[in-house]
C-alpha cells in the first residue's frame, strides 16, 4: 500500500457514579491519542445527567463550556485531550456509563508501563490491509 496505516488500540471501562459523586475534570492524554468517548448505559433522568466539555483544566466560569445530556444509549464521541467533567448524580440508582479511549501504536508503546492495568484490544479491521 501507498500509505502506512498505523495500528490503533481500544480500552474501555464502566463508570459507576452514586448519590452525591461526580466524575471531577480531567483529559484522557495527550496529542497522540484519537478519541474518547462514552456510552450511558443506566441513566434514571437524563435531564439531570450531564457531561460538560471544556479547553482548560480549571476553566474560567466565564468561559464557554459544551454540555451533553447523558440519555441511555447516547454515544458521544471527543479528542481525547479535551477536559470533561460531570455534576454531582442526585439519584438514588446508580448511574452506570462505559467509557473508552482510542490510542495509536505510538501511545500504546509509551504506557507499556501501564499494561498491568490498563487492557488495550488492537482495534483493527484486517479487510483494510
């Protein structure tokens, strides 16, 4: 083939939130990395589940943010080095979304440090190579 297609990795997690907890901001990594995303799975009341999406680690309340409604089943898909945090869950069921990274060999080789605990399955559709 013309162009080297570079390997490209997946890990995904569950996130259990309970009464009272929130997912604090973070980003999942640097420049290298794809995407990120998740999917809600269990979700009493979207309309009070939200991921808000912002460029700074400790942003400025003046600063614009971008929320997303975490409804069942709503896949929502960012670059990885965007920071994203959620509102305190006011429900007594627990709020249950599955998360995932998308990483390249490169960033794959790097947290070979991490393998242990972190488990990366090659994502690769061999019909393109």
């Amino acid at each position: 083939p013309l162009v080297r297609r570079e390997k490209t990795y997946i890990q995904c997690w569950a996130n259990t939130v309970r009464r009272g907890e929130s997912i604090k901001i973070h980003n999942h990594g640097d420049q290298r990395s794809y995407f990120s995303g998740n999917l809600p799975v269990q979700v009493r009341d979207p309309e009070s589940s939200f991921t808000h999406y912002t460029l700074a680690k400790d942003p400025d309340p003046a600063l614009e943010r971008y929320s997303v409604d975490n409804g069942p089943g709503k896949l929502t898909i960012f670059p990885s080095w965007l920071y994203h945090y959620t509102d305190p869950w006011p429900h007594d069921e627990v709020r249950i979304t599955v998360a995932f990274d998308i990483v390249s060999q490169e960033v794959f080789d790097r947290q070979s440090s991490y393998r242990v605990q972190r488990k990366y399955i090659l994502f690769d559709d061999p019909a393109i190579t």
